[in-house]
C-alpha cells in the first residue's frame, strides 16, 4: 500500500466507467467530425499553399475579415456583457421573453438572420428611412458585414457570461458593497475578475462565430469584393472556380478554429479543475 | 444603531451602544442573520427601520428613505470569509479605503497596518485562495476594520473555524474590539461571555431578554437563557425567579424524600451524560430544574424520562424578579 508507485503509472478513478457498448457509437461520432476535417487537410496543395492565401483577392478577403471581426468583437463585447449582466442579475416580468428573443440568433439561420437585418436596418426597412435621412445606407455596405457578425456572435457571449455570472453569485458582490465599494467599483473589480475566464471564452468563440460568418453577411452585406467579400464568401465563391484557393483559405480557417477551441475550452476546462482542486483543498 | 423587521415573523428591536459589543445570542433560525443583513442593507423588508446616531447620524432605512449598502458605514463580516481570489492579501485589505477614493499607496499603507494588527503582515503578498481558514478569517477581519465602520456586523464569525482557530480569532477580537461598535450574532454562549458588553437573546424572531452580560447570564427570565447557560429556571408565585446552576439541585426519588420535607417534585424529562455525572432535566411547577445526580447516591438507571422525582434546591440560591429589572 505504501510502496512509492513506479514511475510512470498513475491512480485511476475506480468509478469512471462506461457502458462498453457506447464506445462505437462514440467512435463514429468523433469520426463523422474529424473527417472532413482530415479530408480538407489532404486535398491541400502544400507546395501552392503560400501563393494562394496571398493572392490579391485573398487577402482583400482576409484583410476584410480581419477588420470588420475587430470592430464587430469589439462591439459584441460593449453590448454583451452589460446584457449579460441584466440577464443575470435583474429580475423583472417579461425577462424569459427578453433571453429567448436575445438567444435566438444561436439557432436561427443565418440567411434569415440576415433578412431580418435587411427588414430592420436595409433601405425601406423599419429603421430604414432613419438612416436614410441620417445620410446612412447600410444595407450592403462594411458597416453591414458588421451588424450582421454581431447580430450572430453576440448571444455566444451572453450565454457564456449569464451562465458565469448567475454561477457565481452575488456573495462577493455584497462583500464589496458593506466595504463601501458603489456598483460600477464592485462590477470592475469584482464581478469581472470573478467571471474573468468565462469572459475571455465567450468572447473568442463570438470573435470565432463573427469570423466563420457566412448566411447573413450574404444576405444582409452581398458579396462585393474589398467591401462585403469575407474570407467564408471567398471560399464559396473560389469553390466554383479555383478550388485550391478555397481549400487554402479553408485550411486557415481550420487553424483559427482550433486554435479558438483549444483557447475556449481548454481555457475553461483547465479553470474548472483548479476551482475543484482549490473547493477540496478548502474543505480538508 | 437600531434596527427592526416586522416581516419574516420577526419583530426585534436592536440597540447598540457606541463603544459597546452587543452579542445577538440565539438558536439557529432565530433570526440574527437577518437582522444583521437588513442593518448591513443587504436585506430590504418593506417595513425596516435601520438608524445610526451620535458622530455617523444617519438614517438607513425607514418608510421614507433608503441608503443603499455601500453608502452605510457599516461592515458586515460572515462566518465564511469571502476574500477576494486573484487579488493579494494586502489589496484585500486595501479594498474597502481604495473604495472609499484613497490612492493605492495610501490604501496599501492603512492595509499594512491592519494587517500587522491581526498579526499576518508576513502574508501581505500571498494570493488570497492560499491562506488557510483561519488566516482568511483574520485578513477578513482586518479588511472590515480598513474601512473604519461606525458599527461592525459579525455573524457567527467562528462558526466555520476549528477549535484553535476559533480560540485564536476570539483573542484578537476581544482585543481589536474595545473600541469599536460592535454587533455580533452567535449561537455560542462563550463568544459571547468573551467578547460582549451586551447580550440580547432571540428566540423565534423575538427578542427574549435583553441586558447587560453579567445580569442576562446570573439571572436569566427566558427559558431558553437558561438552557443556554445550563440552568433551571423556575418563576414562582411570588413574582421571583430561582435559576440554580444543577450542581446546586439534590434530587431524590419521590418516595424516599415524604419523610424530610420540602422541595419540589416534577418528572424527569431529559437525562444527560456529563463528564462525571449524569444530569437530569425535572418539569417542575413554575419552569425546569436542572440537576447533577451522584450515581453513588442515586441509582441514574431508575431516572428515564416519566419518572417522577423531588427536588431540593441548595440554600443560598438567589432570588430575583421574574421580570425585567
């Protein structure tokens, strides 16, 4: 019992044990995801690779990209964690009405995402003739592939963030406020130290979901070239006439989600078993 | 300071005297917690009166107005100590000054200070989740104390703490406390022995008695003072109270005491093991007798529950009125 283990082995957790039968339908699932992600990997042209992702049309598409993702997280940040925050802490009538309407961009499709878009904000549309007269025509413009990115990235963060924040509590936000501490000194160095990784994940999956952008951008933004042409647009574009380039720039956006995967996830994971190692070190 | 809420079946008045420690003596559910929020004005009844006097005048809540927590200068410290993780232990201190506008550097400074009063300055650069309870309760203490309040909150502040810990934080309270205002819930009748100027005793959302220290535990008029303090408490006809402690109550079996007189007789209603005796609770006429039973003069495996028994009560036990002087 007490002889040192010999290097290399490990205690494993007696009680982690699954139905054996369960593991080929796992396998087909990991396999029905990581194939076609194989299958891009293999039909990459390794040796063209660096000429395609810098032809002029692709990097219109990857500076587009990388310019209205800025703006658009950005955005997404401004307005999602005070939602989140009224979300989580107020309670009023109507509010199951407030999160279901403010969550539905997370399974709507995109394309009517973007008509929507189009029948608020486009000429013509409810807020139309506003911006018309304000000198403003959205509709197919930069400024569109914007709205559009954050129509569909923000209730990513809203849901990471409520989750976090209604978690957590409001125990050391009342620790705060007997200290003296107002709302807007607790909400800053407080609440967002406290739900700081959730914060940092959300707001890289929307970046993440504000990039692979596709059916609303279409819809709301078109396809012009240097103005509404993102990298996702690119790709189905060149599907149909160059299909190494868009296996290229396919192969980019592979990297960037799993990068934001690993960031994400990895993240939160790795925060959630120091928070349970710190819970049983505290209660020993 | 006082405070009242007629809601949440509770209608106690609490009144703490600048300087003095009152303790909130109570069983679990009693209501202190509560009190303790709405004064602290985390809690907000529709119907509470929180009101500070002398030096901080300040009326906290009433039909009219309302003064959100932060701007009450009032400290409320739990049982759990709630340190803020990811910060050092000196910026926790350093919490409640930086709240109120100092610079850091003078907020880290007034930190320092406290923490070098609860005896953990070598700590000031640890990260707050490395301390172990005992230490958090400490810099918990210490970061209450920063903000200078006009009254301290303490709710059952040892409540979570092992036994030399808790013995600890006792010691540097009855210490740091001298001076402050202070209201403290417990359960614990030696915390409040050690620490409290005042006791106000609640019992079901009520205030059962309240007085200075010495009068509420020498004479207690609840019962449930006297259970608290182990002792039997019986209010006769005359307008006095008796509350012997049981080692000042003989108790013989009923038939055996006809022939020498007096005392009086009731049925065991409880019976205890204590270190060197058995002590047995008798329902007598006027309230509940408390009594250490010599297992040399009395055979305790007669004594269960229904049994009935006289008790004789020492010379020299004293009288007091039943209520309130």
């Amino acid at each position: 019992m007490t002889a040192p283990a010999p290097a290399g082995t490990r205690t494993r957790d007696g009680a982690a044990s699954v139905p054996r039968w369960l593991v080929l339908p796992a396998l087909v699932g990991a396999g029905l995801i990581v194939l076609p992600l194989v299958g891009l990997a293999a039909r990459v042209e390794w040796g063209s690779l660096p000429a395609l992702v810098t032809s002029e049309s692709a990097l219109a598409a990857l500076a587009l990209s990388a310019r209205t993702v800025a703006v658009s997280t950005l955005i997404v940040v401004a307005l999602g964690v005070p939602l989140a925050l009224m979300l989580a802490r107020l309670d009023f009538r109507g509010m199951v009405v407030v999160r279901t309407l403010v969550l539905a961009p997370l399974v709507l499709p995109p394309v009517v995402g973007g008509l929507g878009l189009l029948y608020a904000f486009g000429r013509g549309g409810l807020l139309g003739d506003t911006f018309t007269l304000l000198g403003l025509d959205v509709a197919f413009t930069t400024a569109a592939v914007v709205l559009a990115q954050t129509f569909v990235a923000l209730p990513f963060l809203v849901l990471a963030l409520e989750g976090a924040l209604r978690a957590d509590g409001t125990r050391y936000e009342a620790v705060a406020a007997t200290l003296g501490a107002g709302p807007w000194t607790t909400f800053r160095r407080v609440t967002v130290r406290r739900v700081w990784p959730a914060l940092v994940a959300g707001t890289v999956l929307a970046a993440a979901r504000a990039l692979g952008e596709f059916g609303a951008t279409l819809t709301f933004a078109g396809s012009l070239e240097g103005v509404t042409r993102t990298v996702p647009l690119e790709i189905y574009l060149q599907r149909e006439m160059d299909a190494d380039a868009a296996v290229a720039l396919s192969l980019l956006l592979m990297l960037v989600a799993l990068v934001v995967v690993a960031a994400a996830y990895g993240g939160t994971t790795r925060a959630a078993r120091a928070r349970t190692s710190s819970t049983s070190r505290g209660t020993s | 300071m006082s405070a009242s809420v007629p809601e949440r079946g509770i209608a106690a008045r609490l009144v703490a005297d600048p300087g003095r420690t009152v303790a909130l003596l109570g069983p679990n559910g009693a209501g202190k917690s509560t009190m303790l929020a709405v004064a602290a004005g985390l809690l907000r009844p529709d119907d509470a009166h929180v009101r500070l006097t002398g030096d901080a005048e300040l009326v906290c809540q009433d039909q009219r107005a309302w003064v959100p927590p932060h701007r009450r200068p009032l400290t409320l410290l739990t049982q759990d100590a709630s340190l803020f993780a990811g910060m050092s232990v000196l910026d926790n201190v350093a919490f409640g000054p930086r709240a109120e506008g100092l610079s850091r550097r003078h907020a880290r400074a007034a930190a320092r200070d406290w923490l070098d009063a609860v005896g953990l300055a070598g700590l000031a650069s640890s990260r707050a989740e490395t301390l172990s309870g005992g230490q958090a309760q400490r810099v918990a203490l210490a970061r209450a104390l920063a903000t200078a309040p006009a009254v301290l909150l303490l709710d059952e502040p040892f409540a979570a703490l092992d036994v030399d810990a808790a013995g600890a934080m006792r010691a540097l309270l009855a210490q740091l406390l001298r001076d402050v205002t202070v209201v403290m819930a417990t359960h614990d009748l030696l915390d409040a022995a050690m620490l409290a100027d005042d006791v106000v005793v609640m019992h079901d959302g009520a205030v059962a008695e309240r007085g200075p220290l010495s009068e509420v535990l020498a004479r207690p008029r609840h019962d449930f003072t006297a259970s608290l303090v182990g002792r039997g408490l019986v209010r006769r006809d005359d307008g006095t109270s008796i509350a012997p402690r049981p080692s000042q109550v003989r108790v013989t079996t009923a038939h055996a005491t006809l022939a020498s007189g007096g005392g009086v007789t009731g049925a065991v209603r409880r019976v205890e093991a204590h270190a060197d005796a058995v002590r047995i609770w008798v329902e007598v006429p006027g309230g509940r007798l408390g009594a250490d039973v010599d297992p040399l003069t009395v055979d305790p495996r007669v004594l269960t529950p229904g049994t009935t028994v006289t008790c004789v009560v020492a010379d020299g036990v004293e009288s007091y009125g039943s209520s309130a002087a």
